[in-house]
C-alpha cells in the first residue's frame, strides 16, 4: 500500500535518532478519505503497529507517550531484502509486531489518553540527557545502550571497534544486565529485613518496570521470566534449573509472537544462554581439580582465568553458527575482549547506574561516580582499536547453509553428551584431545564453501549500477553506486560479498564517474583503508579519458595509500584471471569528459563458452561504435538502466542475447525501464530481468549450462537457456 492516507493510533514508544524521532504506534486504526471528508473507519489488523518517522528539520514538535494522534503519509510495509546479505526489515520489524511504517507528512493530537507512559518516557530520555553531558559522547553512547536500550546515540566508530573484538553483544540490554540489576535489587531488599516472599515481589517489579522503559527487547524479556522464575524457587525454597526456565521462556514469547523465531536477535540470545547454562556445566566438570584448587591463591586465579576461558569459549561456539549466518564474519580474537569484559562488567554498570541517579540531582556528583565506568570502557575502546588494527583478527566466512549448522550443532552437543555420560573424571587428555578434534572437525564444515561455479550478479542497488563478476578464484566488481539508496556500499554491495564469502576483489573497474555507479566503490574504499571490513581490494580500473581528471582523485589517492595499482582501460585491453578474459570493447582514445555516457567502459565477458556483454551507460554515438566490431553474446546487461535510447534494434541485431538483464529503482522518475526498450527485447524473444521485480539477478555456470536465479519476490532457477535443463 503507497498512497497518502490517515492513520489515528496511540503513541507507546518515542525513540530520538539524529536526525529524526520515531514513533510506535498501537490500536491503529486506518481512516478511508473521500473529498477530505472521513467516510469510513477500516481498523487495521491488531497484531500489526505502526511506526511512523518524523524529521526534525520539518517538525520540531515533540508528541507525548500515551497520545492518541492522526497522522497523514504514506503507509508501507516493511521492504524484504532484495540481495543476498542484506539485513532483513522485514523480519526485525515483524518481530517487533510492527506490520507498517509510514514517514508522517502532518501529525496532530487528538487527545491525551495515558499521561505515566510519558513520565516514565521522560525520565529516561533525562538520563540519557545527563550521561551526554557527564561523560564523552562515544563513552555515554555505549553505557545508554547498556543499561537503557537505546542505540540511537552510539558513534559508528565505537561500533565497528566493538564488533571486530566480537563483543558487539554488549551493545544492547542482554540477559546478563537485567540478571545482574535483578539480583542486585533482590539482594538489597533482603538486607534491609525483608521477607523473602516480598523481597522476591520488589525485584520482579522493578525488573518488570525497567524491561518495559528499555523497549521490552526479546533477550530482556527472556531473561525477565528467566529471573522471575529463579525468584520463584527462592520463595518457595525450590531448586532453581535454568533449562525448564529458558523453554518456559520460548514458550511465552513465541505464543505472544511467533515472528521471534525468525529474529536474529531472538536465535543468538538463546544459543549464548543454552551455552551457559547448559553446556558449560557439562563441560567445566571436565578441568583438572588440581587447576580448580582452591587451597592456594595462584591456583584460585588459575582456575578462574580457566573458568573465563572455558565460559568465553562456550559461548561463543554457542552462538558461532547465527554469528556466521547473519553477520557473515568472525572476529578470531573475540577471547581477548570477552576475558576482559566479563569479569568487569559489574565496575561498568553499577557506576552507571549510580551515576545516573546521582546525575539528576548534580552533573558534578555524577561524575565524580562515573569515574571507575569512565575508565574501564576508555580501556575497552583502546583493546578493541588494537585488535582491530591487526590483520586477520576478522575472517569473512561468507553465509552457512542450514544443513552446515544442523551438522555443527550435532557434533556440539555430542561432546557434550559424550562428557555428560562419562562418569569417570580419567584421561583428562585424552578426552580433551578428542573433543577438540571433534569441534575442529565441526568448525570445518560450518566454514567450508564449496560453490566452484562462476558467477554474474547484478545486484539491486536502485537506481544504479552493481555487478559482481565471481568465481573460485576471483571476484571483480563493475561499478557500484545508486541515487535512490543511501549508503549503498555498506547496506547492499558489502553484506552480498561478505555472504558470497568473499574476502578479496581483485579488481573494481569504474565505466564512467556518475554517482549512481561510483559512490558505492567510494564507501568501500573508505570501509577497507578505516579498516572497517577484512575486505581486500587489490586493482582499479578507469576508463582511459578519466586519466588526469578531477573525479580519478579518489582513486588514485586511494591506491597511492593502500599501495595497489590503477589502470586506465581502452579498447583492445583485456583482463584475464583463470577461466575469466574481460575484453575491453570502449572506450576508444576520444575524450568523453563532456558526454560521460558514450564514453562507458564496455566489457565482453567470457568464461570458458559462456558470452556476456555489459554496458555501463552506453547508448547513441558510444552505442553506433560499439556495434561495428560486436558478435553474438548469450547476455546483455541493458545500457542506461533501460533508456529508450539504449539497446537499439540495430544493437540488438548483432548480440542476440538469450538473456536481458535491466537494473534500476522502483517506481523512478525517469521512467525505466522505457516501454519501448522493453518492447525491442520482447519481440526478440529474450529473456528479461530486472532489479525491481526480480532483486538480485544471478547467472550460474555449470558444465556447458547456465542458470538464471533470480532472488525477489522469491528465489528461483529457470532451466538452462541452451539446453532446458534444470540446476540440481
């Protein structure tokens, strides 16, 4: 649904962004307009909220919690991924409950339903406020999304340092936070005399009051009945087994939304905390009770610093297949900072707490409580950097498929089994040394890649330009750039290489310097020199009339940096690499700086039998040289994202594709593709794709095949276009 209508519902949730604030919305009810008059009330479906964005540079008006408000826009779903890799909206959002989103053209408050909601919505942004002015913004943006679940103010920096040290969990309220904060406040009312039925009673509220301040997030609620539970067996003097409690925790919220079981964030909590408390127990029985003595204190240290290695190790080969299927890296050296964090942890949170408190009374007081949190995350930031800055502390692993993790998971908790049942606490060698082959073995499979066939992708990029030419032994990126999606290279371009399991492009060939085909090369090259991806890149290529040109400064800085060669294609040039030979087809030695788009670099693809022929921009005078010297090619990547004055018949004639691939954005507004490029490939009979209705268009080469897999609404394979056999 894409049409501008209004939408009446009651604001439970205000989130501040940098630059907008968003809104959740409940009870939302769709109002059906006719000669600005309202006809009709049509309710949206209960399960399904809204959550609507407001810019602040167009409305500065900030709405209360508990409102019940009319708003005006467009109302949209949630878009799914078009690409392999990219990060799914659809599925956050469904987990969320949240079935529309709309940016809010008007907003106004029809009445004021609820006024707590925004007392308690106010204190928290207060909070967040005072931890801004106390600390530095890089430090206060962490401890907020620790302690008060917003990640709405942490620095990208502060991000990527976290996630290449593998700790990037802590970023967010986990499981461990509420635990901690909940048996802290059990604790506290138990010294203060009370029974233990009402001590149990406090605790559980204040958890229940801070779970639902921090945005109710699925590892907290999980670990709220998780604690509740274990408050449970305090009152009634039972003994508490965290495995009943974790699946009485599935239970609940997958009967409250099923759409949890698909959420990245829903898979990893659990895994981390089956791995705690299931498997390290299990495991943890098997050290050495000489390391785990307690008579001496150097052997009480070396049995802790073994505890914190062998709980670090759990859980993260817990977590390593969701890890793997969703963020398609592995930061290697996660070990180091987990030891570091786990143990001082504690000196983070409750300075933070208190300082919090202590804040809102006096900045000063505030700060001077801050000091311990100050000092340890400065020491987190500086042993993330180091890690980050070594080589091959990340490996891309590219994306697992299902049957890898099955096969993982089976090896995982067979070990466990294996140690669960052997009673007798012998051979401690032994028995280490088979479950470390047996892990290694599973380690194996999980990262193994075995796909040998080569590869065409055209990825959804909007309206824009993204190729990706890859096989066993290469990968070459053809432009890279959009006008209608913003970031493109770190959202589209660099998840699809990540999942492909792609850690080296030997090389990126830039057609012509238009923005929709180069910006995102440019957040790549600023990604791999920040050294914010393990991606490599090791040549560039630019059409020769670029040579001395403002827009090559980029690319020759960038080389010039990162020591790798630039070099400046015409016609007659080729590149080869194995089973791959690109022949550079335009441009000539013209000058095309005034008419960029006759001036794109043509490629004739060739891999082993198998003829491709992409475009760039190409189309008039470019297009007329370009088919003097042209032969047959099975594919056509379409010129100009199918202009009208792309692909003329004449053009057409001469490559007499099987297969016509289009990329540009949906609902553009130049219009393509233009109608009658569509009908010159029709009549041809060819076969055509494009971007907007089909995401990613990928061709496959198998034996003297090749398939056409095309990603959106669905993923399929049409049978060979040369001999009508299907792809096993």
């Amino acid at each position: 649904m894409e049409k501008s209508v209004q939408v009446t519902g009651q604001i439970y949730q205000r989130v501040r962004k940098e630059n907008s604030i968003q809104y959740y919305l409940k009870n939302t009810e769709l109002l059906r307009l006719e000669n600005s008059k309202i006809q009709e009330i049509i309710p949206i479906p209960l399960n399904h909220k809204l959550l609507i964005t407001i810019a602040k540079e167009k409305e500065d008006t900030v709405y209360k919690v508990g409102s019940i408000v009319r708003v005006s826009g467009t109302l949209k779903h949630p878009a799914p991924p078009t690409n392999p890799g990219q990060f799914d909206s659809f599925a956050y959002y469904q987990s969320l409950g949240i079935g529309y989103t709309m940016f809010a053209e008007k907003t106004e408050v029809l009445r004021i339903q609820n006024k707590m909601p925004e007392k308690a919505q106010q204190l928290k942004e207060t909070m967040e406020d005072d931890l801004l002015l106390m600390l530095p913004k890089r430090h206060a943006g962490v401890l907020i999304a620790m302690l008060l679940g917003d990640s709405g103010y942490e620095e990208a920096e502060t991000k990527i340092n976290y996630q290449a040290g593998g700790v990037l969990h802590i970023l967010s309220i986990s499981g461990l936070h509420l635990s901690l904060l909940g048996m802290g406040c059990y604790r506290l009312f138990r010294r203060c005399a009370l029974p233990t039925w009402i001590a149990a009673l406090g605790a559980a509220s204040v958890m229940i009051f801070y779970s639902w301040l921090t945005g109710n997030h699925v590892a907290t609620l999980r670990a709220l009945v998780m604690f509740i539970v274990n408050l449970g067996a305090k009152v009634f003097k039972r003994s508490y087994d965290p495995l009943p409690s974790l699946s009485l925790s599935l239970i609940l919220l997958l009967i409250g939304n099923p759409q949890y079981l698909f959420y990245s964030g829903f898979q990893l909590s659990y895994a981390a905390v089956l791995g705690v408390s299931v498997i390290y127990p299990v495991w943890h029985t098997w050290i050495p009770k000489s390391v785990c003595a307690k008579n001496y204190h150097r052997k009480k240290y070396i049995r802790l610093f073994c505890d914190a290695i062998l709980s670090g190790s759990i859980i993260s080969l817990s977590t390593l297949p969701f890890v793997c299927r969703y963020f398609y890296e592995i930061p290697l050296l996660g070990i180091i900072p987990n030891l570091l964090i786990l143990p001082t942890m504690n000196f983070v949170m409750i300075p933070g707490i208190l300082g919090m408190a202590a804040g809102h009374f006096s900045l000063f007081a505030g700060r001077i409580i801050l000091l311990p949190a100050w000092g340890i995350l400065e020491l987190y930031e500086i042993v993330m950097k180091a890690i980050r800055s070594i080589p091959g502390s990340v490996w891309i692993c590219g994306q697992p498929q299902l049957w890898q993790m099955i096969v993982y998971y089976a090896a995982f908790f067979g070990v466990t089994c294996m140690l669960y049942v052997k009673k007798e606490k012998t051979n401690f060698i032994k028995i280490w040394s088979a479950s470390a082959v047996i892990i290694a073995a599973a380690l194996f499979t999980l990262t193994f890649r075995d796909d040998k066939l080569d590869k065409i992708t055209v990825l959804d990029v909007g309206q824009g330009d993204g190729i990706v030419i890859h096989g066993k032994d290469y990968c070459y990126l053809i432009d890279g750039g959009s006008t209608s999606e913003q970031k493109v290279g770190e959202y589209r371009i660099l998840p699809f290489l990540k999942s492909q399991g792609i850690r080296d492009i030997d090389g990126i060939v830039l057609t012509h310097p238009d923005e929709d085909h180069m910006n995102g090369i440019l957040e790549l090259l600023k990604k791999v020199e920040n050294q914010e991806t393990a991606l490599k890149i090791h040549h560039i290529f630019l059409p020769l009339w670029m040579k001395g040109d403002k827009e090559s400064l980029p690319f020759i800085q960038f080389s010039r940096r990162q020591k790798i060669a630039v070099s400046y294609l015409q016609k007659g040039d080729q590149i080869c690499n194995g089973d791959l030979c690109m022949d550079v087809l335009h441009p000539d030695t013209g000058d095309y700086k005034e008419e960029p788009n006759a001036g794109c670099v043509t490629l004739g693809v060739h891999i082993r039998e198998f003829d491709a022929l992409l475009t760039g921009d190409l189309e008039g005078k470019g297009e007329e040289k370009v088919s003097e010297d042209l032969n047959r090619f099975d594919y056509l990547k379409v010129g100009h994202h199918g202009s009208k004055n792309s692909s003329s018949e004449q053009f057409l004639d001469k490559v007499q594709p099987e297969v016509a691939v289009i990329s540009c954005g949906r609902k553009n507004r130049y219009g393509h593709p233009h109608s009658e490029l569509i009908d010159r490939l029709s009549e041809r009979k060819i076969d055509i794709h494009t971007t907007p209705e089909s995401g990613a268009v990928t061709v496959s080469l198998r034996k003297d095949c090749y398939y056409v897999h095309t990603f959106y609404p669905m993923c399929r394979t049409t049978p060979c276009l040369s001999c009508g056999e299907r792809q096993e």
